[in-house]
C-alpha cells in the first residue's frame, strides 16, 4: 500500500472537507467527536457488544463479508442513547446535504453501524456501499449514500484499520485496485474517515488481536430501501422521545417526491397518511 487518504483537523471548515472528498472520494478528520461523548457511546453499547451472536445466513458470500470474528450491531439507539446525538451531528449532516439533496428532496438513515473486528479476522473483500443496491451499476446513477467511519478505539496497521481506495469514486463501477492504489485509515480514536458511497473500501485484517471498533453511520437517498431495518429494530415509545429530526432519518415521515429534481411521487404512507402520526398517537 502506498495511497495516502487525506487528514484534515477537527477545526477544518465543512466546505474544506467537502472539497477533499470531491476529489479523492474519502477524508480522514482528527479528534472529530468528542471525547466524552465517545466514551459515554462505549460504555452504554458495551452490553449489547457482550451479548452479540452471530447470526449465520448459510451463504458464503454474506457470512464471509460480515466475519466470523467481527461483532455488528444496529439498533444502536436503542442500546446507545448517546448515538442519537452522533446521528444529528450537523457536520455531519451538513456534508450529507451536499452530497445527497441534489439527488432526493430528502435523506434517511441507511445504518447505524457497531463494528468491532477482533484478533484474526481477515480482510473483507473491496466494494462500493452505494453497491447495496442494483441501481448502482446502471450509467448515470447518482451519489446514492455517504459513510462516515467513526473510530470508536484506535484504528491501527495491526488491528484492521479500514482500508480505502482514494480516488476510486470516479472509476468505472468494475474496475478493482492494485496494491499500490489502497490506503489505509490509520487513526485515532475520535477521528472518522468520511467515505462517499461510490469510493471503494474495505475491513482490514486484524493481526496483532487488539479490538478495532468504528461506528459506522451512513445515510440515503430517501426514496431507497435503508439498508438497516429501524422499523423493527426500534419500538415506537423509544421513536416518540426522540427529536422530530431524528424520527425522520428513521424513516418516520412521507417522502415527498413532488420536491426532488424529477418531481417524483409520495412514499412511505402509514394508512394512507404519514408515518409521523403513529408517533403522535
């Protein structure tokens, strides 16, 4: 590996950020959350990590990309209150602005994501986020998400740092990296590597055996399938104490096509109305 990925600091304007990922596809910010806020994330996740099992699909494609030693979680605001507060980050969603409003009239929440690889796990094989679903491979398909990787413990050369090709953005979809192309997200803990969805990344492999563990939390197109199910993994009395802007990344609310660029239709009805009014009930 030879690529370098970009490392701006905590204080960089949100249009320098911007800037970056126009042009390599990926940044690296320092020292991006707070500090007490990630340890108060860590210590409220910490049981729900105890708990965690894996779930096996019986497919080898899906079983090898998620890992056999890797712990994923969703649902984190129900484990996690802080990770309410880290979804509404306004950075965070200030970037997301950028990149998604031209394509929708609004966004959702694709995931919420713990991921915790541990000693042994190998390296996941490259791929796009935006891949997640088929529209992705047709010419002239928009941004459809944009990841932010947040590292929850230090990201190092030993324990699996995420690994990311910059530039890739702008390849044509089939095109896969050579050695010399791939960086390597060394951080610490506290800093997030921002990954536009069309970039290619991966997990790294985890030699030394330390815990690597990032919070992944990425956003949509509003009119796609968000690929975590927040339906289900959150009851409605948790929905109903949190911000009207957070039910909405959930999926609580109609997506109004009559306000995106091709002036599209409604999504999203709960009996023939919206969805915000199961929560008000």
């Amino acid at each position: 590996m030879s690529a370098n990925v970009t490392i701006l600091s905590a204080d960089s304007a949100v249009e320098t950020i911007i800037e970056v990922l126009d042009e390599d596809g990926v940044a690296i910010v320092r020292d991006f959350m707070d500090p007490s806020l990630l340890q108060r994330f860590n210590q409220e996740i910490q049981p729900a990590v105890d708990a965690f099992r894996h779930y096996h699909f019986g497919n080898e494609a899906i079983d090898g990309f998620l890992g056999s030693r890797t712990v994923r979680l969703h649902g984190l605001a129900a484990h996690a209150p802080s990770f309410v507060d880290i979804m509404l980050d306004p950075r965070l969603l200030a970037i997301t602005d950028h990149h998604l409003l031209p394509c929708c009239s609004s966004y959702l929440l694709s995931a919420g994501e713990l991921i915790e690889i541990r000693g042994g796990e190998t390296a996941q094989r490259f791929h796009v986020d935006d891949g997640s679903w088929p529209v992705w491979a047709r010419k002239g398909a928009d941004l459809l998400q944009m990841n932010y990787m947040i590292a929850a413990s230090d990201f190092t050369a030993g324990n699996g740092a995420t690994l990311v090709v910059p530039g890739s953005h702008r390849w044509p979809h089939d095109r896969e990296p050579e050695s010399h192309e791939i960086a390597q997200a060394i951080m610490p803990a506290g800093s997030v590597a921002i990954i536009r969805g069309d970039t290619q990344h991966a997990g790294g492999t985890n030699t030394d055996g330390s815990a690597r563990r990032a919070l992944s939390v990425s956003y949509c197109l509003g009119w796609l399938r968000a690929v975590e199910n927040s339906y289900l993994n959150l009851d409605v009395d948790l929905l109903r104490s949190l911000p009207e802007r957070a039910q909405q990344l959930l999926g609580y609310d109609i997506y109004d096509g009559s306000q995106d660029k091709v002036r599209s239709g409604f999504l999203g009805y709960y009996r023939m109305g919206s969805p915000k009014s199961l929560l008000d009930s």
